[in-house]
C-alpha cells in the first residue's frame, strides 16, 4: 500500500529530519509509530498522507509513484485515506453530526442512506447527545472523539491517527483503540502515532520506531 525507499525529509536549508527511511505499510496491517518527542512521527504521517514532499527518495502509494501525480490525482489518493490530527481540524460552522458524515457527502453518498449509520457511530463513541452541537462548544476530548468518528466513518483504505486517545481517559481511550482494531480487521490498513508504552504493549501489533531521524521496525 506504501512504499518508502531511501527518503529524506528537511526544511529548509537545515539538516535532515528524517533521513534514510526504507520501509512499507502492507494491506491490511496493524502498526503503532512511536519515538520521542520530536523524532518526527507528525513529519512521517504528513509524508503518506501527501500533504508533505520528501526532500530525496521515492514514495509510492496505492501503486503509483507519488512524485509524478497531478494535484488532483494526489487528491484522489487522499479520498482512500482516513486520518486523526492532533489539532481535529473540525469545520467550525458544521454540527458534530455534520464533521462526521463530511467524508460521505463528499463520496455523493445520499444523506437517507448514511444518517443512521453516522448517528450510530457517534452514539459509540459517546456523543450521541452531542449531534447537534458546533465545535465551539465541544470540550477536548469531545472534539477529539468526533475527528476520530470522521476519520473512520468512510471505511478508509488506510487510517493514519496522530495521538488519538492523548486526550481521553484511558477507559475511552481504549474503547477507541477497539474501533481501530476492528477497522482493520474490515480490511483497512491503521498507522497510529502514540506515546503511550502501556496502550501498545496490551496490542500485538509491528511497531515503527522513530530515533533520531531513522526509522527502526520492530515486527
């Protein structure tokens, strides 16, 4: 599903970031991405999601080689991949109902076929009496639990989830990790960055670790 070989990522005119990464993430797979504070995992997520270029090497995604595709065909790409920021990046005008079923709308999905299954959803991640609110008054965790119910309401090809339980109790963080799991088990490909030794260790799963600017793979 994607392919790194020999990449590089700088800005500007300093060193490398990240530097020499040679590695895949398969169909289907189940891996945590893990390292220090400022190893780069947000850069390596922003790089398969297509919203940064490497500085050297080679990506491929979904079979294509990424560095020769059109800006719409990179965005076509984008279509197949769910992904959790850190800051949820929810869409302030929009109810919570509205951020989540966003994916599907934008898929041509009529809105009859879908609102049970996006009501449902959030009913399961605990926001089932929050359908109607705007962002502005959603607390942290809230909003984190809706950009995780968007991120994965479109069954996605591939999900990338940039610390998704850093801002719930461990009790819900769980629960949501069990979302993740059963995503994969439905055929989606999960990448999820985290600090929390604890969470992965109660997890078989490959383990992508950062150091230092390389990356280490621990199957």
């Amino acid at each position: 599903m994607i392919r790194f070989e020999n990449v590089g990522l700088r800005y500007g005119p300093g060193p490398e970031v990240l530097r020499d990464l040679n590695f895949g993430i398969e169909s289907h797979s189940f891996q945590f991405l893990t390292g220090p504070s400022g190893a780069g995992k947000t850069s390596l997520l922003r790089l398969m999601l297509l919203s940064l270029r490497p500085t050297r090497g080679l990506i491929s995604m979904f079979e294509s080689d990424t560095a020769i595709l059109s800006k719409d065909g990179r965005a076509n790409l984008r279509r197949r991949i769910g992904i959790v920021f850190q800051d949820f990046r929810l869409l302030d005008h929009m109810t919570t109902y509205e951020n989540v079923a966003l994916p599907l709308r934008v898929l041509g999905r009529d809105e009859t076929d879908y609102r049970a299954e996006v009501v449902e959803l959030l009913q399961w991640v605990g926001l089932g009496e929050r359908v109607g609110a705007l962002p502005a008054v959603l607390s942290g965790g809230e909003k984190q639990r809706a950009a995780i119910a968007r991120a994965v309401i479109a069954r996605p090809q591939l999900l990338l989830a940039d610390e998704p339980t850093g801002n719930v109790d461990p009790n819900l963080g769980q629960r949501l990790l069990r979302l993740f799991v059963e995503l994969n088990k439905s055929g989606t490909a999960v990448v999820i960055a985290t600090h929390d030794i604890a969470l992965m260790d109660e997890y078989d799963a490959r383990r992508l670790v950062l150091h230092e600017g390389r990356l280490h793979v621990y199957d």
